[in-house]
C-alpha cells in the first residue's frame, strides 16, 4: 500500500463540519463535495488538493460521522491523511473508502514531497523517516481493496 | 468475563479485535442515503437483519426542499420494502427513539451518527459509525471493533439546581479535551450517577463523544430497571461493576460545579457562565439529542412560565413522546405562551438545514453538543450550555447565570 504527493499542511481539530459544511449534505454528486471541501476553513484550499497528502495535527476529523467528509477529500484528490491524531469514526470511514489515513507526528511544509507505505509502516518527508501506529490486518485488507464495497463485491 | 462495562459487553480485553453481532442498527435520513447508496453498490439487496434494524427520520424533518424530498422519498421506500422498522418524521431524533424502551443494557449498538454513544446510558455498548460500515452492518448483522481501554469518570456528590447534568457532560468535556479519550471509552460512575435520572444520564452519555470517545457508559441500576419497565420491559437485570483497571480514572465533585458554557467554536473551550454572562444573544434554542427530552423541558417551562422571552426562542421536542408528555403536563402551552416557537421534534436547527438557521454575526445560546464555525449557519457563533442557563438567558437576551429563583 504505497503512496505518495506533495504536502498540504493544516493544524488541530480541523472537524467534519470544516471539511464539508452541512449545506452540501443533501446532494449524491461526489463533485459538489470535492468543490466545497474546507470552504470554511479556507475557500482556496480545494484546488491545491490534486495529489495532496494532508498533514494535520490533533483529532483530525472529529466530529459528525458523515462519510462525504472521506469521500471529498477523495475525490478532490488528496492521496493520503497524515495526521498527529485521527478522530475515531473519520478513521474508519477513510479506511472504509479506501484513502490511506496514518497517525504520526511529521514535521510539514506545504509543497514538500510525502511517500509513505502502510504495509511496511512508515511515512517519509524532508529525508526523514518515521515509523507509524501499526493498523491491523483487517483494515490493510480492507485499504488493500480499495474498501469495504470492493471487499463485499469481491466476496460475491 | 470480568473487566470493564465496555470489555464484558464486547467479550474480550481492551486492545483486542472482535467481530461482534450488533443488536440494533440505526441510520437516519441523512446517513440513510450513503448507506443505501454502499449496500447497492456492494450488490446486497438483502438487509440482513430487519427486524434489528431502524431507520429513523429526524435529521430534516419535515423536508426543507424537493432535493432533501427527493432523497428521503428512497430511503423511505427501502425502508418499506426491506421491512426494517421505521420511524416518520415527526417521531423524533434517532437516539431518542432508541431510548424509548429500544435499546436494553448490554447490547451492542451501532449508528449511523456520531451521537450513537447516548445510548451507553442504558449500560449497552453503543457507538457511531459512517455510511459504508453502517451498509456493511446492514449486509451482515456484524462488525469488528477494536475493544477500547476505559477512563473511569468519578462523579461524586449531587448537582442541584440550577446545575445540571449538561453542566457534568461540559465539566467532562473540558477536563478531558475534544481527543482526550479517542478511541477509548468512558465509564461514569459514582453517586453522581446513581443519583441521576435516565434523561441525565442520556445527556451525559451524549457527549462522551466530544472527547473523541468511542463510547460513553453508565452501569444499568434500579434507575435504568425502573425506566425500562415503563416501556414494558419487566425484570431487567442490574449491571454490578467489576474490580477491572481502568486505563485513567478522573474525579468530578458535583457538589460545587457551578453551571458551564462552551464558547464559540470549540466544544471543549469550557468556562463558568460567569465569565462570558453579558454577552448578548440573538436566538435560544433547547432541544437536541442532548437536551430536548421531557425532563429538560419541564425545567425550562419552570423558567419562563408566566414569564415572556426578551430574544427569539427555538423549543424543539426530541421526540413524539416527549412532545406528548409536555402537551399532557401542559408545559407545551406554557412554553408557547412564554413567547417561544415550539418546532415539531426532530434535530431542528442543530445542524443548521432549517427553523432556526443563523444569520452572519448572529450568537446563539444552544443545549446542542456542538459548537463547530457555521454549523448553525454561515457566520453564527454558538455558546452550548444547560437549560437552566438557556432559560435564565432567554428571559433576558444576554448570557445570565442561572440562580435558584430561575428554576421554581
Ligand atoms: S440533534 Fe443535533 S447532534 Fe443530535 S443527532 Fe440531531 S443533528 Fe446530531
């Protein structure tokens, strides 16, 4: 499970409510979403997220449960989520949809080149290294995947 | 097996991964459409349990807009034809209704919503989760969950009026911080608890959450057996606590809480009212999963009965049958005549889709569990506090302290 993208740092307690407003909720285009995704938190930020890995700081994602939170961040490109501290439903939902979610403390500058691998545990960034909380099998199988609905499809 | 409440439920010791069969599943009107768009997409057309599984309309409820219309009308026709049990708009916010003899102690609850922890009120293991692992649960009847390590939280001493339990819940909050107890669970204990009715310990159970905790428990007592035999459920047995270790353990005198207010915009930025009292409001609004149940109510009508509101005041039922209980005590009336708009019950503008939205600049006091920027509205900035201090502000349109004399 490699993967890789240029670095776009946020702080702590960035919440559900942030990444997607609750005014975009009630649509199933994937694109509205990916277009408004932080437009609280900052209106410029979607368009810096093709091939983004995020790097944050605590509790990233806390808050409401809802998966277009996951999902915008997808599909607005971001490749991976590196963050000091993941909130609990986020972190599944991520695994869920199969977008890469790593807790570890990395240093980051916006623009930096980040690689990281799931399998082997680590993330790499600024010519360091740093090794991550190991996930378990269970939910690398389910990232492996590509998620949970490829999981089912593949059982059928 | 011995341990804590959430070790015992869930059959393993923390830091474990177990598949467990979940009891009850819910999702709601907004949560229900990704999760039926994730079942199709996984290609089960079965839901596995239907008699385990509710879906609850509460979110927008009544529909705002044809497009909400629109998204409800399929999850309602899902709901029909798999035969799962639903609940119409009108009946109430999902945690509610589940605590409305649903959910019993020592059951494994999953929800399709964050707030999904109130339910460890009744000494169930009960947890939110999103869409896709709501249409996982759905297609199974099962889920994994990793067993979490457990903070005692120590109530000792009695709160009296004018404090509250929502002032324990934003003492909690603030001691713990919005990550302190990620993926951990807490287990109130203590004469706190045992002196606490049900819809205390619901509001408690509530916002474990905003802690990051993946579930918020109370011990099922005589309380708990009390207010189950009232939906019917006889001899329901006690949960007695184990000697089990506790990953942390933190203490809260009730006996000298002085009543609390989240400011603006973070949950666990917790202060005395106090200390923000003169802070001019635009809108109340009592209700929510947190604060909108018979008990809160009764409390805010002994605050404005007879009385007229100076700001605009949002009262929302949490659900049919709290609404029923306030029309029959004839709270409802008071509330109304007091100069409040009542909403029918459901979320209301707790998360800012409809009645009772926020205007750029506006402040809004709130018994909600969330003060996130803009949830109420683009612009809004929201204080969350207890009813008593909801009603003491809505009698005078600023933050006020709410005395004794507040509640009669
Ligand atoms: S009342 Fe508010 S916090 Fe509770 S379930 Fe509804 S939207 Fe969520």
């Amino acid at each position: 499970m490699y993967g890789e993208g240029r670095a776009v740092c946020l702080g702590d307690d960035i919440n559900t409510d942030l990444i997607i407003a609750g005014r975009y909720l009630r649509t199933k285009d994937r694109r509205v979403w990916a277009e408004h995704v932080f437009e609280d938190l900052d209106p410029g930020l979607a368009d810096r997220l093709g091939g983004a890995v995020i790097i944050a700081g605590r509790n990233f994602g806390c808050g409401s449960s809802r998966e277009q939170a996951v999902i915008a961040l997808r599909e607005a490109g971001v490749t991976g989520i590196v963050a000091s501290g993941i909130a609990r439903i986020f972190f599944r939902n991520a695994i869920n949809i199969g977008l890469p979610v790593m807790e570890c403390e990395v240093g980051c500058r916006d623009g930096a080149g980040v690689r990281f691998n799931l399998e082997e545990g680590w993330v790499e960034t600024g010519g360091r290294r740093h090794m991550l909380h190991p996930i378990s099998p269970r939910m690398l199988d389910i990232l492996k995947a590509g998620g949970l609905v490829e999981v089912w499809r593949q059982r059928k | 097996m011995r341990g804590t409440l959430a070790e015992r439920i869930l059959g393993a010791p923390a830091g474990e991964y177990v598949d467990r069969r979940v009891d009850r599943a819910f999702c709601h009107d907004g949560t229900g459409v990704l999760t039926l768009e994730a079942l199709r997409s996984m290609g089960v057309d079965v839901v596995a349990c239907p008699d385990r599984t509710y879906i609850i309309f509460d979110h927008i409820s009544p529909a705002n807009n044809s497009t909400t219309s629109g998204l409800q009308h399929e999850v309602r026709e899902f709901a029909a034809a798999q035969g799962v049990h639903f609940s119409e708009i009108g009946g109430g916010i999902c945690h509610q209704v589940m605590s409305e003899g649903i959910v019993l102690p020592g059951e494994v609850v999953v929800g399709a919503d964050s707030h999904s922890c109130t339910m460890g009120a009744f000494g169930a293991f009960a947890t939110g989760v999103g869409a896709t692992d709501m249409a996982g649960v759905l297609a199974s009847g099962s889920t994994w969950f990793r067993v979490p390590s457990t903070i005692a939280v120590v109530l000792t001493g009695r709160a009296a009026p004018p404090v509250e339990p929502k002032d324990v819940a934003l003492a909690c909050v603030g001691r713990l911080g919005a990550d302190g107890a990620t993926y951990q669970a807490l287990e109130f204990t203590g004469e706190g608890v045992s002196g606490m009715s049900m819809d205390g310990r619901l509001t408690l159970c509530n916002m474990a959450v905003e802690t990051g905790a993946k579930a918020g428990l109370c011990y099922a007592d005589e309380t708990t057996c009390r207010y189950l035999a009232g939906f019917g459920h006889q001899g329901i047995e006690a949960q007695v606590p184990d000697d089990c270790s506790y990953a942390d353990e933190i203490g809260i005198d009730l006996s000298d809480l002085p009543p609390l207010v989240a400011v603006p915009h973070d949950v666990d930025s917790v202060c005395e009212v106090e200390r923000v009292a003169g802070t001019p409001i635009d809108q109340v609004f009592v209700g929510t999963c947190t604060n909108g149940r018979y008990e809160d109510l009764m409390r805010f009508a002994s605050i404005v009965r007879g009385r007229k509101v100076a700001v605009r005041t949002v009262v929302v039922p949490a659900s049919r049958g709290v609404l029923m209980q306030a029309l029959g005590a004839g709270i409802y009336a008071e509330i109304v005549e007091a100069g409040c708009v009542v909403c029918p019950p459901g979320c209301g503008p707790c998360l800012g889709a409809h009645m009772g939205v926020l205007g750029e600049g506006e402040v809004c006091l709130s018994t909600a569990n969330r003060n996130f920027r803009n949830r109420m509205g683009v612009g809004g900035a929201i204080y969350l506090s207890s009813v008593a201090t909801a009603g003491a502000s809505a009698l005078t349109g600023e933050i006020t302290v709410p005395e004794d004399e507040h509640v009669r």
